[in-house]
C-alpha cells in the first residue's frame, strides 16, 4: 500500500472508533436518563403515604404536625361561605335573567354583583346589535331593478320592444313611429304616383310636388334620385301609405335578412337619452341609421330620482 492509502486507512479506522465511542456513550447516557426519569407505580392507596428518609428511627415524624394544621386550615375555608356563593353567581352570567332575582340575598355582595349582572346583558345586547345590522345590509339585493317591458307594432307589420331595468315609473311619452324613418323605395309605380293626392304640410305644394323633389319618372315608373331629410321623409312615406303603396314589402325588405336592431341606453333622472348605441346591426347600414334617428327623436319620461338602463328593439316582420 502507498503512503496515501495508509493514511486514508488511518483516517478511516479513526473515524469508525469515535463513531462506536460516540454510540456507546449515547446509549450509556440513555440509560442513565431512564433511570433518572423512571417514576415507580407505588399503587393505589386510599390514605396519606407516609415515606421515611434516613435512620430507622425516622426524624421525619415531625411532618405529620405540618400535615395537621392543614387539615385544620381547611374547616376554616368554609367558614366564609360568601366566597363559595361568588363563584356559583359568576358561572352562570350568562343566563343572567335567572341569576338576577338570586343575587340579591347577600346584602353587602350584592352591589358588587348587580354590576356585573347589569354590564353583562348590554355587552349582550351590543354585541347581537351589529349581528342584526348586518343581516339587514344584504337584503339590499331586492333593489335589483325588475324589466319593465313594453312591445307595441306599427303599420308596416314591424314591432317594437322596450325594456327598462327599474321599479319606478319610466317609459316612452311620444314619438314618431319607426317605419317613416327607413329608406325609400329605389322604385314607384305610376299608379301609385296617380293616387297621391291630399293635403301636405304646405298649401302651395301638393303631396305630388313634394314626392317630385326625390324622384324621377322612368317609364312607367318612377325612381329615387335622393334621399330627402327628415321631415320630408316622413311625409313621403306618409303619401306612399295613403297611396296604397305595400309597406309590408319594402324594398329595404327584401331578401328577408334583416335582423333585430338593438339600441342600449341609459335615461337620466331628467329623461334625457345618453349613452345611446347599437349593440346588433340589422346588417344593412341604412336601416341601422334609420332605427337610431327614429328611436333617439322619442320622448321618454322617468319618475325616479336616478339613471335607469334600459334596452330597445326593433323586429321586422
């Protein structure tokens, strides 16, 4: 073996003798703490256990005296039966409308056991008060407003929906019905041109004067060349109705592919519209447009004193 191995050998042979010293010594030390902390079962006994320590003789009798005078201390305890009688008063504060009519039989006690019988049942009270109040702060869900629906139709064989999220009064006071906000017809036929004819809102101009301004006659047609502004819309629309002309079959119609136009909003306590805006398109640009003037030119009015939510649709039929 090289001089290296030896002294790993060594090493080696060192460390495994102090770990069995180490060992041994643990178990010595075990043992001794067992014998230390060993407590003998002497039995039961029914009486005091006399133990002697030295000579046979025994010069710890003079301990039975000391044993004595306990036992002559404890006639003496009961003798204040006052302090007996606290403790049975104290455990029973709780229910204290028991206990109270029974306090007062000590006379000189029973200002000190009034008191704690008093502050007992206004802690009581004060501590179920706030469990009380807040039982009550959750029924502050029932606010939640209940929807409030109102569905009405027009001529044109569409509906309307109104939805408003209160308890309160709200609603819609007036307004002009929808279907004289939608596009023009692209095309007219003359017969329905001949029929037109009535008053209008101008004694200078006939009803056909004003459908002229907006259309072009085309064979025996006759053609939209421009949409019209809003007041003149309406009295178009209002001709072409009285004329005979179908509105339930509409050129913005046709196809069937319109879907229900929905308008969310908010109306102030002033029942003024805010927040207006369209969550689902009819998907044609146009119609969407018309909905909207049409809906926002309605009065609406609120009785409470704060903003409701509300929801409006319009269906084509």
């Amino acid at each position: 073996m090289t001089e290296y191995q030896l002294k790993r050998q060594r090493r080696r042979t060192l460390w495994s003798f102090l770990a069995a010293f180490l060992l041994h010594l643990l178990i010595f030390g075990g043992v001794l703490l067992y014998d230390l902390l060993f407590v003998e079962d002497l039995g039961d006994y029914s009486g005091p256990v006399l133990v002697k320590l030295g000579e046979p003789e025994g010069e710890d009798i003079p301990v039975m005296p000391d044993d004595s005078p306990v036992v002559e201390e404890v006639p003496e305890e009961p003798a204040p039966p006052v302090e007996e009688s606290q403790p049975e008063a104290v455990i029973p504060d709780t229910p204290v409308t028991e206990e109270a009519p029974v306090q007062p039989r000590p006379a000189e006690d029973s200002p000190e056991a009034v008191l704690p019988a008093e502050s007992v049942p206004e802690q009581t009270e004060q501590s179920s008060t706030p469990v009380q109040d807040s039982v009550p702060a959750e029924p502050a869900k029932p606010a939640e407003p209940e929807v409030q629906t109102v569905i009405s139709g027009d001529p044109a064989g569409n509906s309307t929906e109104y939805q408003f999220f209160s308890n309160g009064r709200v609603g819609r006071s007036f307004g002009t019905e929808l279907y004289l906000y939608m596009p023009l017809p692209e095309f007219v036929s003359a017969g329905v041109f001949d029929r037109m004819t009535g008053p209008t809102y101008s004694p200078a101009l006939s009803r056909q004067d004003i459908f002229l301004r907006y259309y072009r006659s085309l064979n025996l047609e006759y053609e939209l060349i421009s949409d019209p502004p809003v007041d003149d819309l309406r009295a178009v629309w209002d001709y072409l109705i009285d004329a005979g002309y179908d509105y339930k079959n509409a050129d913005y119609k046709e196809g069937g592919y319109l879907r229900p136009v929905i308008i969310s909003f908010t109306l102030t306590p002033e029942a003024e519209l805010i927040e207006v805006k369209i969550t689902q398109s009819s998907l044609n640009e146009k119609v969407d447009t018309a909905v909207l003037e049409g809906f926002q030119d309605a009065q609406f009015y609120n009785s409470t004193d704060r903003e409701i939510k509300g929801r409006f649709t319009y269906r084509f039929e």
